[in-house]
C-alpha cells in the first residue's frame, strides 16, 4: 500500500511539472515536393513557420538527414502572432542520390512537441554517360 501512495505521488508531482502552455508552432505542411531534377542541379525551396502565439517561440536548431540538405534559418526566434522563413538547398549527392528521394529536416524549438520534422521529396534522373 505505501508503494501504492508513492507511485502516485510521485506520478503527479511528474504531470504537474510538464509544461503545457508552451508555444505550438504551425507549418502548414509536412512534405515539400521538389518534383524532378537532373544529377547535379541545385533545387531552393522554402518553408514558412508561422507563430500563432502570443509567446516567442525559439528555433534551437535544424538538422538534416543528409549534407546534400542545407536549411538556413532567417530569424531564430518568431515573435508572437509572426513568421519565419527557412530557406532549404537541396544538391544530389554523388552516386548516392537517383530515383525517388526522402529527406528529412528536423526542427527543435521551445515548444510543444519540441520537434517536428519535415520530408522533402522528389525524384533525381542520373545523367547518363552515352
């Protein structure tokens, strides 16, 4: 029975510390489409982030699941009731990138959930040596 008691307590005091009114950032989509590009093209797209809080919310970082996927950040910190562009280069990898691709772009704020990631999709058509 006491195990009981503190298993409780303890659950409740961990709840209560979870912190629910952090700011909830809106992307309006989880997938960009570069549609197709030749091996050794360069494909720039954008993503907009938009804050409909009243708090700040702050990007801590972008990582990407490859280094063909350059995202750069134009402000790290989206002021309450605004909105942010990244802007995402995206080159094709030697030899490693032909056919349909996914690649990913994590973002990591304050807020909640404190990660969202976006899928940039597309197919890359090798040149052929003929």
């Amino acid at each position: 029975m006491k195990f009981i008691k503190f298993l409780f307590l303890t659950l409740s005091i961990s709840c209560s510390s979870i912190n629910t009114n952090q700011p909830k950032p809106l992307i309006h989509t989880d997938t960009l489409f570069i549609g197709h590009i030749e091996y050794g093209d360069t494909v720039k797209t954008q993503l907009k982030l938009l804050n409909p809080n009243k708090q700040d919310i702050k990007i801590e970082s972008l990582i990407s699941s490859c280094g063909c996927v350059l995202p750069n950040l134009r402000d790290s910190i989206i002021k309450g009731y605004d909105s942010t562009i990244i802007k995402i280069i995206y080159t094709p990898s030697t030899n490693a990138d032909s056919g349909n691709i996914l690649k990913t772009i994590s973002i990591r704020a304050n807020s909640n959930p404190p990660f969202r990631s976006v899928i940039l999709k597309g197919f890359v058509k090798k040149i052929s040596n003929d």
